[in-house]
C-alpha cells in the first residue's frame, strides 16, 4: 500500500480544524513556551550576516570562553527543551491519532508515558548515525582530497534524510501501538515505511520549504517593526521569536500528518484483524 498524499492533506486539514483548539494548548505548553524561554532566557552564540567558516569557530571558542561556569546549566536548559517538545510531540500525535480521546489530559498523560522510551529510541539511532558520520568523514579528511571530504558530506546528508523519514513513525508507533521498546519501535516503524519515503519526502518537503516562507517573511515584518521603535537587538530578538511561533504552529500540522501516514499504513492491519473482514 501507497500512502495517499492526497488523501492525507484533506484528512489532516479536517483533523487540525477540528482538534486546534484542543492542539494550540499543547503546542503553546510543550513547545512554543521552552523555545521562547531558551530564546530569551539562554545565551545564544553572536553570529550575523555572512560570515565565514574560521569566524563561525571564533566565536564558538568566545562563547564558550564566556560562558563557561554556566555551560552545564545551558546545556540542562537546551535537553529540558528537547525533552519538552518530544512530549508535545508524543500529545499531539495522540491527539490526532485517537478520535475518541477526550480532553487534553489524557494526550498529556500517553505522551509522559511514552516520553523516555521515545528519547531512549532517539538517542539510539543518532549515536548510531552520529559514530557512522564521524567515521567516514575522518576517513574522508584524512585523504586529504577535499572533492572526496564534500561528496562524503552530501552523501551522509542524504542517508540522514533518508533514516529520519524512515523512522518518522516512531512516535506512532509508541503512541498508538504501546511499543515500548526503543528497539522494536524503531524496527517498526522501518517495517512501516518501506517503500513509502517518496510521499512522506514530498510531503516534509512542503511543509519545511512552507514553514521557512512565513517564517522568514513573518519574522522580518515583526523585526523591522520592532527595530524601528527599539533597536536593532530587538528586532534581532523579535525576529526570532516569530520564527518559533511559526515553527511551533507547523509542528501541529506534521504531528497530524504522522498520524494519519501511520493510520493509512496500519489499514490493512486493522482490515484482516476485523472480525468481519
């Protein structure tokens, strides 16, 4: 079976008009309120315009010169977030993935259960591409052949995209299905999306190339506004903060569209188990 692209577009705009009200809390709480708080409350390294690949080390090496005592609670605040917006995540698929779920609590209560198998499951398979990556790419820099160091690059890009499409069920897959094991989800879901990386690549890309258009155009309206009453700092900081709310808002559209690629995908599951099929 082929996922309707389709068909997914209709039934997830149904899904989020009928759920927004039920999914902006969740998306406020779990992702829009720890990202403006990182934002606002956690240094960020200074990097502005273009600037080339020796200044973007500079001023790493000055951040964390600066920041040092304080780099444990930075990087505490940058997880806290992460793990937030994992449970976001975990809410709003069950959410979208359960018709007869009634209140925002019970998402929220799926979601903690199923948060630390799901970040368990996260961090196997990025350790896992993250020792692959840095592997190759040391054997690439060691050659000394810089066309060999970017095809390495653009070819471990492309894997990445690639796994993370494969592995976009994971969510689903613990949600609706109760699979705790970080290993059989992760399993699972691969089983899911073979042969489907097409219409979930196309339907990702749309929404990312979409989300990055309002966001840009949304946060440099709200930037220059702001800078022209303030300063050119707030703009800065103005500008970015629309860009999350943005994002925030996009993640209950991909949260829905993962539901329903993992409904029609488990069609025919449901189908030969139905007793009158």
């Amino acid at each position: 079976m082929k996922i309707d692209t389709n068909l997914a577009w209709q039934r997830v705009s149904r899904s989020v008009s009928a759920n927004l009200a039920l999914a902006l809390p969740l998306a406020g709480v779990f992702s829009l309120l720890p990202a403006l708080a990182v934002l606002f409350f956690v240094p960020q390294p200074l990097m502005e315009g273009d600037i080339k690949m020796n200044e973007v080390v500079a001023a790493m090496r000055h951040y964390v010169d600066t920041y040092r005592p304080w780099l444990p609670l930075i990087f505490g605040a940058q997880l806290a977030q992460f793990a937030l917006q994992a449970a976001g995540s975990l809410a709003l698929v069950a959410l979208f993935a359960d018709r007869a779920l009634p209140t925002v609590g019970d998402a929220i209560s799926i979601a903690l259960r199923r948060v630390l198998p799901y970040l368990a499951a996260e961090f196997l398979f990025t350790t896992l591409i993250a020792a692959i990556a840095l592997t190759l790419l040391g054997a690439a820099a060691a050659s000394d052949s810089l066309p060999l160091l970017i095809i390495t690059g653009l070819g471990l890009a492309v894997v990445v995209c690639y796994v993370v499409l494969r592995l976009l069920l994971l969510a689903p897959v613990m949600v609706i299905e109760r699979q705790t094991n970080p290993a059989r989800a992760l399993t699972r879901s691969w089983q899911l999306t073979r042969g489907q990386v097409g219409p979930m690549l196309l339907v990702a890309a749309l929404m990312t190339l979409l989300q990055a258009v309002v966001a840009q155009a949304c946060g440099l309206v709200a930037g220059a506004l702001v800078a022209l009453v303030a300063d050119a700092a707030a703009g800065r900081m103005a500008n970015m903060a629309v860009i999350v709310v943005v994002a925030s808002g996009f993640a209950i559209y991909m949260a829905a569209f993962v539901a329903e690629f993992h409904r029609q995908l488990t069609a025919p599951e449901r189908h030969s188990a139905s007793p009158f099929a």
